[in-house]
C-alpha cells in the first residue's frame, strides 16, 4: 500500500511541473502584450527545483522495494531527502508563487 501512495505522490510532482510550464506559457503571452520584464523565466526556476524533488521522490520510492540494511550510507540519512526533496519543492513552490503573481496580481484586485 505504501508503494502505491509512493507513486501516487510522485505522478502529482509530475502534474505540478506540468503546471509549471502552463503558467510559463500563460504568462509569457500575458508579458509580451503588457510589456512586462520576463519574469516567466522564473517558471524554469521552478519546473527544475520540481524535478529535483521528484527524482529523490522516485529514488525513496525505489528504496521500499530494498531491505532496510541493504540501503546505501547517504540514501539512509532523513536529512538527505530533506535536502533533496522537501528544500527543492519549497523553494520551487515560492519561486512559483512569487512568478504568477507578478503577473496575475491583477485578477485578485479586480472588483
């Protein structure tokens, strides 16, 4: 069962980079006609920092399938998926945040 949530999670990491490149998408158009600086770019930033934390998503994921001894020196430490999964999705997330709303801001003020 725990294989089966492993992978679940890791196909929504896939979505969110998905999402990522939309945005991207969305927003370089949105840029282009307002003539804002290219703040789109911000979306690679993110779509990459989601990628690291789905690739140590799938090596944790791979690592149910091993015998706990049989696991590797650093794959066995928590502050290595740390580092590499839960560091790379929040900077990822708050590059992302920060990207749609230089650009979409304007949506939550609208009345």
């Amino acid at each position: 069962m725990e294989l089966i949530i492993a992978m679940l999670s890791s196909s929504s990491l896939i979505s969110a980079i998905y999402v990522s490149f939309v945005l991207k998408e969305l927003s370089w158009k949105l840029g282009s006609v307002t003539k804002m600086p290219p703040y789109y770019r911000a979306f690679y930033l993110m779509g990459g920092l989601l990628f690291i934390a789905l690739f140590a998503r799938l090596m944790k994921t791979a690592l149910l399938l091993v015998p706990a001894e049989a696991i590797p020196f650093p794959l066995n430490l928590e502050g290595f998926y740390v580092t590499t999964y839960h560091i790379p999705m929040f900077l990822g997330m708050v590059v992302g945040l920060w990207a749609t709303l230089k650009y979409w801001k304007w949506l939550l003020e609208e009345r």
